[in-house]
C-alpha cells in the first residue's frame, strides 16, 4: 500500500491493485454495487476534507482500510445519500459516510500514498520540465493534508512518512551495490500497511485484533510492492529505471513465490481476527489478492492452466476445504479466533518468516445458478445525428463509467467498465475451486482453471 500503482490495462485513472469481480458479488450475499459505495464514500470524503483536487489521490487499495474497520464493527455501517455524479451516470446513490473512521483513515493513506506516486514520477523523470513545479505544489500539499487528517483520529503517521521518504536512499544504495536484501526495498511499503491495517482495529474499537491485523497489512505492503515491480520490469528495463527485482537480482519466479507466500500468510492472520461480517473482507480483499497472484503467475510462468479438470465441475469431498475455512462462508463472523491454520511468526522490519503451513484455497460457498439467456436482439446502426446524440449523453457525461449503455458506432449494448475488465474470470466467475490439480490444500498457486 506505501506503493501505489495504476492497475494495468483498464484505462482508469485510480490507483491501487485491487477491484472485485462484480459477477462474484451475489454469491457472498452482496449487490455488486457495494464496492462502488465504498469508492464513491471515498472520493466525496477527499474532496469534502481536501478540496475537488484531492479526488484524484483516489486509491482504491485504500478502501480496504475502510471495509476492515466496518466489518469489526458489531453496529451497520452509515450511509449517506451522494447527488448525481457523471460517473454515477448522473444518479444518486448511497455511499459510505464521508466522515466515517474508516473513509477518513482510508483518505488520510490516500493522499499520503498519491504524495509519494507523484514524487516517484518526479525522480523517475516521468514528467516534462515544465510540469514539475506544479505536480511538486500538488504533492506538497496532498503531504500536508496527510498530516492534518490523521490527527483527529488518532493516527501517528509520522513513522510512515519517515518510511516512505527512506525509500529513494534505499533505491541508491540497491543500485550501488550496498544493499542487497528485497526485504529492505520493501520495507517502507510493508511498514505502512501494517500500521494503517493495525489502526482500523483502534477506529472500530477492536484493540485485540490489533496485532493480527498488522500482521496481515505488512504481507499486504509486500504484495502491493512485488505485483508493482513485476508488473513494471519489462518497461524498467526498456526505459532503464529502477526496479527492485532487477536491482537485488531477484528472479520474476522467486519474486512471485514471495507473493504466494505472502497471500497466504495474509488469509492465514485474517483468521485469527474477530470479524462481525466477513463477506466484504473475501469479496473485496481476498478474492481480488488472489486473482492478481494469478494474474502476475500466469505472466512470469509459474501456474499452469489446468488441463485435468472441466471449468465448472465442483471439488471431491477428498479436496474440502479445512472447518476453519469453511466458517468463512457464513454470513458473519462473531469475533471469534479460527484454528486449524498454522502461521509462521512475522516480525515487521525484521527478516521475512518462513511460510510454516500454508492456508488453503480460498473457497467460497454455494455457486450461484443462472438461467437460460433470452435471445438477443438483433442490433442497429445509429444514423450520424443519433450517433452523436449518444456520444454526447452517455459518454461526455460519464455515464458509460458505470452504466451499462449503447455504442454510438454499432448500436452494440455494452457493460460499464465496473462491470468490464474486472478479472481474469472469463466466463465462469463463479467456479471457485472448480478444479483441483492435486495440490491439496498447500495453495501453492501452481495450478489454475483460467478462472
């Protein structure tokens, strides 16, 4: 999370790595619309707290900070009613409470980590001459607000920013040679997840979950740093930057281990934190973990496509999941500690732990079961005039962001990018675990069914 990063391939403008699968939704209980609540709650806190500017520090990593503290908390989360927004389609809509514990602190890591994303593009040389005096102002001032939202609740951030500021003395020292260990490069990253994963236990006034939670921010803080970095080595290379991979020699295969290791730590610390709702932690946080330790296996060739078993089938009772994965499926999840995970001891800042026990797969309940479709209606082409008329209302507007809507050029139905584009799924979304390559319960990532 102290790494902010633009997910490839979208075309949006938010940072952050994670973004649910839509289609997923219904199966955990929830409407597809939660995610968009959530991100919404965040952007109106930002621009309320930090002027129409800081929208654009919108992280969507950040908003876990915000789910987590909700799901400790015993009481329903506040919602309030946000006016039209062009990227509403210009609907209404209810949405997280701007001044909620949980989007504040989620905005305080926001503009704290848009800081640091425009400063790294400025020490990169990513930017024109001429625009590094006012992107400079913007991070200056974001750095500002940072500091001023994390007073009133409660948050030290200082050790964070004296953490993210180390970053570029640790990246000289990798290049000349003086520091060669990963887990130093991704220090910083890790540190700040941790205490802002930590820090939604003290909002939802759950203390005891306080070290569970650290622990499971600082394995987040090393995903969110190694997917960047993986992602990034081929144009580092090209455009001859700096990459933490390339700098201390590690190889795309380790590097991806690592990520593997760190997802399951991750879920494994996850249970043993006393949670009122849980079906927002899997949907939100642990599904969209594992579709980008997928995502970035399949890219560096460690998992291989399943061959063995038909997408769709359902596992053997031999491969059911452990009791204690299983009581993730219920709707909520009353502050009790889960057994049957053995976790290896992580101490941040020290040397990474050995993976003791890995966590299973993450399986989910009942797959959800869809009717026939209708059949189609035939499309038409709008004439020129109603080709711009559709240009101008559901694309100038925003409402083609969210809104399924009509293409001005073929007359197609299209889904809205929050449906689009969201995972590697395919057409088969709702396969969890729809086959298992003898892997057991090791989730070593070493097999997948395209979904």
């Amino acid at each position: 999370m102290g790494r902010p990063v633009a997910r490839p391939g979208n075309g949006d403008a938010l940072f952050g790595m994670l973004k649910p699968c839509a289609h997923s939704a219904a199966k955990y209980g929830m409407a597809a619309t939660s995610w968009q609540t959530q991100l919404c709650g965040l952007c109106l806190g930002l621009r309320d707290g930090h002027g129409q500017l800081a929208r654009a520090a919108t992280n969507t990593d950040a908003l876990v900070l915000g789910i987590l503290t909700e799901a400790q908390q015993p009481h329903t989360a506040v919602r309030t009613e946000a006016g039209p927004c062009p990227l509403r389609g210009m609907r209404k809509a209810s949405v997280a409470a701007a001044d909620s514990p949980g989007v504040r602190l989620a905005a305080t890591a926001s503009l704290l980590l848009g800081a640091a994303r425009i400063r790294d593009h400025i020490d990169d040389g990513d930017t024109r001459r001429a625009g590094r005096l006012p992107m400079t102002r913007v991070a200056n001032r974001w750095h500002t607000g940072a500091r001023a939202a994390a007073a009133p609740i409660g948050l030290d951030i200082e050790p964070l920013i004296a953490a993210i500021e180390s970053q570029p003395r640790r990246e000289r020292a990798a290049v000349s040679g003086s520091l060669e260990s990963l887990d130093e490069l991704t220090w910083p990253t890790q540190l700040c997840a941790s205490e802002l994963f930590a820090h939604t236990a003290v909002l939802a006034g759950r203390p005891e979950n306080t070290d569970a939670l650290r622990e499971a921010g600082w394995h987040f803080g090393r995903i969110a740093h190694l997917a960047d970095a993986l992602e990034d080595i081929d144009e580092d290379r090209e455009a001859g930057r700096f990459n933490p991979l390339t700098a201390t020699g590690t190889g795309t295969a380790d590097a991806h281990a690592l990520l593997r290791e760190s997802n399951s730590l991750l879920k494994a610390a996850l249970t043993r934190v006393g949670l009122e709702r849980n079906a927002s932690i899997r949907w939100m946080l642990l599904d969209p973990l594992n579709a980008v330790v997928r995502k970035l296996g399949k890219a560096a060739g460690t998992i291989h496509t399943c061959t063995t078993h038909a997408c769709g089938t359902r596992p053997s009772a031999e491969s059911a999941e452990p009791a204690a994965w299983h009581a993730w499926q219920s709707p909520r999840h009353p502050g009790m500690f889960l057994a049957g995970i053995h976790t290896a001891a992580v101490d941040p800042g020290q040397k990474r732990a050995g993976m003791t026990g890995g966590g299973p797969h993450t399986a989910i309940g009942p797959q959800a079961v869809f009717g026939v479709e209708p059949p189609q209606t035939p499309t038409r082409r709008p004439g020129f005039w109603e080709g711009i008329g559709i240009g101008v209302t559901q694309y100038c507007t925003g409402y083609a962001c969210c809104s399924d809507h009509t293409r001005p050029c073929s007359g197609e139905r299209k889904e809205s990018w929050l449906k689009r584009d969201c995972c590697d799924c395919g057409d088969c979304c709702d396969c969890t675990n729809c086959c298992s390559c003898d892997c057991g319960d090791c989730d070593c990532g070493c097999c997948d069914c395209s979904c």
